[in-house]
C-alpha cells in the first residue's frame, strides 16, 4: 500500500521542520505501507537531510517538473535539479490543469520525469484526462502510477463514492494503461479512508490537507498500517 502526501503550497521552514519533528518517531519505523512525501520545492533537500540522518522509511517527491530539458526556462525544474533529491513526481494534478496544463505539456512532462528515472503519479480527473502517449508502455511499467482524482472530491471534505473508483477502473479496463497501479486522491482522511480499504483494487492513496497537520497524518497512517 502506497500513501503519498502532497503539500501543495503550505509550510514555511519552521513548520516544515516541526512536521519532521513530530512525525520522526513514526516515519523511521519499518512498515509495509510505502510513504512518499511531496513538499514544495525548496524543501527538498531538508526533508532529504532529515531522512538520511534519521533514517526515515520514506521516499520524497517533487509535485511537478519541467517540460523541458535544461535551458532558458525561468521558473522551472526540471529533473536534473530534482533527481538528487526526489525518486517520485506527480504530474497533472487537477489544480495545475486548472492554470491551462494541456496533455501536450503532461506528456512532455512525463517524458523528463522518465529520463530522470523518477517515479510518476500521473493524477487523472476522469479517462479522458488520459494523454495519447505515443511509446511503448512496456518500458514504464513500475514507474508509473495512476491516481484517480475527480475535481469535485479534492479539498470538499466529501470523497467520491466507492461506485465512481469502480467506475474509473472499469472505464481503464479496455485501455493501454489497465495494468498500472491506481491510487485514489481527494478529501481522504483517517476516518473516509475506511471505506476505501474496501477497494482491493486500489494500491493506495494520494492525499492532500491530511498530511499537512501531523496530528492527522499519524492518524492516517496508524490506520493503513
Ligand atoms: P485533499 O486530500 O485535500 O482533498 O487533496 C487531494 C489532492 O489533491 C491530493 O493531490
């Protein structure tokens, strides 16, 4: 079981250090569940420093990357900035689609994140979000993740019914990617992720506003434990 916490925008350094602080005890104990933290950024290489030193049992990701290789693009990262510190990525989150991401710039994106070897958490609002990637999904399997997160469930406090997770996976069924491993994301905390437990289909969860309190995230993972 996979447990992904993303960020997003929060945390400064201090907050970020207190998390680490608090969640340290918990986060070095060996599990079956697989945590991957993605914080902003510039919190890489701290919550990198801190897993080295206090051996945490967790992988980190970068929430996005850059389309392009290295070069004159002010803003970006790309994955050889990111590959020292990050073993995962997530690409087209519903809010960076929000801005105008298009599947054009999702597949560049997706073509970097290969190149650095990372791991990606390909977010999908429906089937269609689904870019027509145009390679051999042979070479990306174990690397690429699916989760299903439909728009209306992130940050309500209301998660999608069971029937529409059962309904994405069906819909894949007839498709190239109806082997890879898909997680589910939007308002999943220590109390609604009880029923997605259910699902044996489901590899894990990608989870917002309850890693972002360490109170909630232990919760979480006391009970995927
Ligand atoms: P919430 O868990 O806050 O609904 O956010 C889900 C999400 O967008 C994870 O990427």
């Amino acid at each position: 079981m996979l447990l992904i916490a993303n960020w997003k925008q929060n945390f400064s350094w201090n907050e970020a250090e207190e998390w680490l602080q608090e969640l340290s005890p918990r986060l070095k104990e060996k599990k079956e569940l697989e945590i991957v933290i993605c914080p902003p950024f510039p919190f890489l290489p701290l919550l990198s420093q801190w897993r080295n030193r206090e051996k945490l049992n967790i992988s980190l990701g970068a929430q996005d990357i850059s389309p392009f290789p290295d070069g004159a693009h002010t803003g970006e990262v790309g994955w050889r900035q990111l590959s020292s510190w990050a073993q995962w990525v997530i690409i087209g989150h519903s809010e960076r689609r929000q801005l105008g991401e298009n599947n054009e710039i999702i597949t560049a994106k997706i073509k970097q994140a290969l190149q650095g070897g990372l791991k990606i958490v390909l977010c999908l609002r429906s089937k269609e979000d689904w870019p027509a990637l145009d390679w051999s999904l042979e070479k990306i399997k174990n690397r690429l993740f699916l989760a299903f997160e439909p728009e209306e469930a992130i940050g309500s406090g209301k998660p999608a019914s069971l029937e529409s997770v059962n309904k994405f996976k069906e819909q894949i069924a007839s498709t190239p990617v109806r082997d890879f491993p898909v997680l589910y994301g939007g308002s999943i905390n220590a109390r609604t992720v009880t029923e997605f437990i259910k699902l044996s289909s489901l590899k894990g969860f990608l989870v917002g506003s309850a890693s972002w309190k360490a109170k909630e995230f232990k919760a979480l993972i006391d009970v995927l434990s």
